[in-house]
C-alpha cells in the first residue's frame, strides 16, 4: 500500500532522526567518557608514582608557595629539619628551623622575588649531618613563578671523605694541587697555600678555582713549558710530566721539581706537585764544582776505598806518573810504591793517617815505566756517617824539578863560598905585601918625607888596610854555612859570656855597660853561629853610640813557642826606619867611611845568615836618637 507507505507521517520521520542523532551523542559521550577514565586513571598513576617517589626518595624536599607557606614535603625532610603535618600551610619564615644556615630566609626570599637558584652547604645543629641545601623556584606549566621547592641532600659522608682528602693531601710535605680536565684548580694542600702565602703569591693565580695553565701563562715563559706539560697530560698525550725550574727568591737560591700525573679512573684532570730540590741542586752544583776543581787542580789526586782499591784519579794524576785511569783503578795503591822506603814507613804512614786522619811528607814514587820519583804528599782519611774510614785521598806533588834546583843551588852555593873563602884567603897575601913594602918606603924616607908624600902614603896604607878588613870580613861571611851545623844544647848566658869576653877591650874601652836576663834558657843550636850573632850586635851596639854617652846594652832573652827570642837593645844613635831593611844587606852601611870607626857594612849580613841557618829570624826596631834593638831567633831546647 503505497498510500500508506507514502504515508508515513513526518512526525514519525523527526522521531527516528533525533533517535539517530541521540544514538550517535551517546556514543561520542560514551568515547569522551572512556578517555577520561583513562586519562584519571594515568593521573591517578601518576600522582602514585610523584607520592612512591616522595616517600622512597633520600633527597629531602619542600615545596612552598609564593608567600613561602608549606604546601607539601617529603618524609626526609621532616626527619632532617623536625618538620610535622601540622606545619602545612605555615609560612617557613615563621618556624624555627633546626639548620646551621643564618641567610636562609634572605635566600627564599630572593628566588621567591625571581632570583636565581641558590645552593649552600648547613649542617643540621641537632645532630651534625650536613646538608646541601638547594633553594629553587617552583614553576608551572606556563612557566609562571608560583613558589619554591627547597631540596635537602646529605653530605655528610661526602663532606668527610672531603676532609679526609684534604687532611691526607696536606700531610704531604711537596706542594699539591688537583686540578680537573680543563686545568681548573679543585683543590689544594697546606703547603701549596703556605707557599702562596710566603712568596707573595697571588691566591687568585694559583688558588681554588683558577684555571692554572692560564696562571703558568701569566708566569712568563719559563712557565710555558709546565704549561705544555700539563696540557699534554690532561690530552692524555703524556703519561706523566715533570720539569725542574729555579725559582729564586730575593733572599734565597731555589730550584723545584714540577711533576704532573693524570687523574686515573676516567674522572680526568691532574695531580701537580711542587717539591724543592734545591739541597739537592746545592749538592749538584757543590758536586760539580768539586768534580771541576779534582779534575783540573795542579796537584795529583788519587782515592782509594777502605779495602785499599783505587776508585779515582785526576788528569794531574796520570800526567806525572804516566799511569792512565783505567790503568790504576781498581787496584791497590801499592802500583805506585817506588822501593826505596822500608815497610816501617808505609807502616808509619798508615798507622798516623788512621790515627790523625791526616799524614805529610817526602815520599819516593813509581811513575808507570818503573822510574822512581820524589813527591810531597798529603793523605788525608775520610770518614763514612757510621764514623769509620771510608776513603783514603792522596795529593801529591812531583818534587823533581825543585830537588834538581835545590841541588843545583846547593852546588853553586858551595862553589861560591869555595871561590870567596880562596880568593879572600889569597887577596891577603899581595895586600899585606903592598902594605908591609909602603911602610918600608916610609921609613927609607925617613923624618924628612916631604908632607903631601907622607899624607899619600897614609891613604894608601889607610886604602890597604880597609882592604884587609873587607877581605876578613867576607872570609867570615863565607865561613858561615861551610861547614855542616854544629847543632849543641848551650845556655844563651854562657854565650853571652863568651861573646863579652871576646869584646872585652872595647867594652873598657867604652866604658859600656851589660845587662843579662833570661841566660838561663837553653837553645839547641850551633853554639858558633849564635856566638857570632851576638859579637857582632854587641860591637854595634858599643860603635854606634854618641861619644857623649855611656853604652848600655841589655840582652833579654824569653820564650817563644818552640823558639828563644834574644833581643839586644842599646842607648844609641838610633836607625831610621826606611833603612831597617837595607842595614841587613851586604856592604850597607849609613855612615861615612870614617865616622863611628868605620866598618865594612858586612857584620849584619853575617848576622842575618847565621841566624837563618839556625832556622829562625832577625829584625830590628829603633827610635832615631834613642836606641835600637836587634831581636834574633832560634830553636829552644826540647824539654
Ligand atoms: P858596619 O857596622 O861594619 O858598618 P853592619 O852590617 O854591622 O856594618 O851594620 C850596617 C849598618 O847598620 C851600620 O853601618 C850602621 O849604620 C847600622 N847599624 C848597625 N848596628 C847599629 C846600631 N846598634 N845602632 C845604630 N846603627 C846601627
């Protein structure tokens, strides 16, 4: 019936529509109800896990609104700083916190007011932990500021393990830093401040935070290279690094010894350290010093150990005896024993260089083709820290050349004393011809002798009898040292006895008197030789005396040391002291020929070598005018 399918009524139409559409909002409400309970359910998951992870984490943390007011924390926070459920909602500001950490309020406020995050280290005053405190700001989604979260960490453990580090790296005497893979100092000892500190230097080049290749930079160039060092070890280039660099203050010579080794265990950055070595660089330089002057001193050197093996020798060494080093060490220094001393003095040597440490003398060597040779030698003992000997060192000289000039000398000497003693000998004879002939010829003229004659002849016998003074007198120095000493033990009084009778004529004559102290003391030496010495000061001593006074003439002797001083002091004229010197020399004389009886200028020069050849010394001292005095040595008696 299509009328009546035609006919279905619009009503019915509008019915089945809005059934449709009402189907259709129920299934989309039916979807929007399904994600919402997904997404309540992934929220509800989520604030689980947000609640599971406040509860399981170690890390305290608060969090507060813009006013600073507790809106949440976790249970670690309420262990750490006594905080209670009551406390919610309270502003921080108003509670006591039981933290070590005087500006925490000042810095909540600051993040609080849009500063930066703040992080600081407090410990809790209840119980000493320390916290690391971190202030950050509480954002939301759209990034608006809406309050804080305060973080507590506990580094405690961390903080000690710290000054564990710190006390342990500071026990070490050198001079330590840490610095991480960019060079940055993180961390140094006590004496790398203390270093700082007494040397001026600048905490902010080479302190906690620096970077210290910039530092070495700034150093100048010698720095650049512990720079290129460290870099190398921090590359990982260079397992380690080390330099030696002198560092010299104003006051005091200084070297160190830079070392750079990598941090191991992958963390990277370097351990520094400084050492002064400068004992060891001082001993370094004292050492080659001593190396240079062993290697180029004049004298020869030889070292022998304790078991008597040469161990060293220098150049001088094998100059003289012609032995090279690798000839002689090695062995005993008997290599260089000559044969012409007995066993008793190598005994004697080694007994007193172990007794005294040290030994001198003449000693007859080898040189290396066997010819012997005399040397003056000096062994000295050196002794090792336990006080025994360690090393015997010998110095040497070669004597050859002075003994063949001592020789020569000695000759030439002898020959000059055999030529003056003949030659003054036979100079006498034709003198006394010509003197005894003059006077012969004066008395043939007899009392009528024309006057300017006889004055002539007068010269001329006056000319030959000088003569014969000079000649007596030059025997007499040539006399001197002739014969071999004739060393005796005498007192000084009975020489001076002898010496006074010999002058007793001029003595009257002079009217001089002598005064004697100190004759008892005893010399050891020739008798004759001293004899001489004090006729001839006692005769000047009368001569050279104003012819308006009185001689006196006191002879004082004393000890001195291992010699006996005799000094003759006389009243008389005096001798200026520009002339001290030259009075003792041949033929010097600083009068006319004929004032204060003449002389031939010889008699101090005898005295001067007769004193010398008993070893000691004549000098003299005077005030022109007032008096002189001649002061000899010579050897004491040993007692
Ligand atoms: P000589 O007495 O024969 O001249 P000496 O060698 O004894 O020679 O003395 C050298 C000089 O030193 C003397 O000429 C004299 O001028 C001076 N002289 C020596 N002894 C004395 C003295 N006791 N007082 C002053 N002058 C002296």
């Amino acid at each position: 019936m299509p009328s009546l399918v035609k006919g279905k009524s619009s009503r019915e139409e509008l019915a089945e529509n809005l059934n449709e559409e009402l189907r259709s909002a129920n299934e989309q409400l039916q979807n929007l109800n399904e994600e919402l309970t997904v997404k309540v359910e992934e929220l509800t998951r989520l604030n689980d896990d947000l609640d599971n992870l406040i509860a399981a984490t170690d890390i305290g943390t608060l969090f507060l609104d813009l006013s600073g007011r507790i809106r949440r924390f976790t249970p670690a926070v309420a262990r750490s700083i006594d905080l209670t459920e009551a406390d919610i909602g309270r502003r921080v500001f108003d509670l006591r916190l039981s933290l070590d950490y005087p500006t925490f309020d000042d810095d909540l406020y600051a993040v609080l007011a849009g500063g930066l995050p703040v992080e600081q280290e407090a410990s809790i005053t209840a119980d000493g932990r320390v916290m690391m405190v971190r202030i950050h700001p509480y954002r939301r989604a759209d990034r608006a500021l809406a309050g804080a979260v305060v973080t507590f960490v506990d580094v405690t453990r961390l903080t000690a393990a710290e000054r564990r580090l710190q006390v342990y790296i500071n026990s070490l005497p050198h001079q330590v830093a840490v610095v991480d893979h960019a060079g940055i100092i993180r961390l140094t000892n006590a004496a790398w401040n203390r270093f700082a500190a007494e040397n001026g230097g600048r905490p902010d080049r080479i302190g906690t935070g620096v970077d210290y290749l910039d530092s070495c930079v700034a150093a100048g160039a010698s720095a650049a290279a512990a720079a290129d060092g460290l870099r190398a070890v921090l590359r990982g280039e260079l397992q380690s690094f080390t330099c030696e660099y002198p560092c010299h203050s104003p006051t005091e010579f200084r070297w160190f010894l830079m070392n750079v080794a990598p941090v191991e265990g992958g963390i990277g950055g370097a351990v520094i350290s400084h050492i002064n070595i400068t004992a060891r660089k001082r001993g370094e330089e004292e050492l080659r010093l001593a190396a240079s002057v062993f290697e180029n001193s004049g004298e020869s050197i030889v070292i022998a150990d304790e078991a008597e093996r040469i161990v060293s020798v220098n150049h001088a060494f094998s100059e003289i005896t012609g032995f090279a080093a690798a000839e002689v060490i090695g062995r005993s220094p008997r290599v260089l024993l000559s044969g012409r001393h007995d066993g008793a003095f190598y005994r004697d040597l080694i007994e007193s260089t172990r007794d005294t440490g040290l030994w001198r003398g003449e000693v007859w060597c080898r040189r290396k083709g066997g010819k012997s040779f005399p040397v003056w030698m000096t062994v000295s003992l050196v002794r090792g820290e336990d006080g025994r000997m360690s090393h015997l060192v010998g110095v040497f000289s070669d004597l050859s050349g002075r003994k063949a000039a001592e020789q020569r000398l000695l000759e030439s000497n002898a020959e000059l004393e055999q030529f003056a003693y003949v030659a003054s000998h036979d100079l006498r004879e034709p003198l006394r011809m010509v003197a005894s002939y003059l006077g012969m010829i004066e008395r043939k003229l007899g009392p009528g002798i024309a006057p300017d004659l006889k004055e002539y002849l007068g010269y001329a016998v006056d000319g030959a009898r000088r003569m014969d003074a000079l000649i007596l007198d030059l025997l007499e120095y040539s006399r001197v040292g002739r014969d071999a000493p004739h060393t005796r033990r005498f007192a000084l009084g009975e020489v001076i006895a002898r010496a006074a009778g010999n002058l007793k004529v001029a003595i009257e004559e002079s009217g001089a008197e002598l005064f004697v102290a100190g004759g008892e003391l005893i010399a050891e030496a020739d008798g004759e030789d001293c004899l001489r010495v004090l006729q001839n000061l006692i005769a000047n001593a009368i001569k050279y005396c104003p012819p308006d006074r009185q001689p006196g003439i006191s002879i004082s002797c004393r000890s001195e040391g291992e010699m006996i001083a005799v000094s003759v002091a006389d009243n008389g004229i005096g001798i200026p002291d520009s002339q001290f010197e030259r009075i003792f020399r041949m033929f010097q004389r600083l009068h006319g020929r004929r004032d204060y009886g003449g002389g031939t200028g010889i008699g101090l020069a005898i005295c001067k070598k007769s004193v010398e050849r008993m070893g000691g010394a004549i000098r003299v001292a005077s005030t022109v005018g007032m008096g002189s005095t001649f002061t000899f040595t010579l050897p004491a008696a040993a007692v």
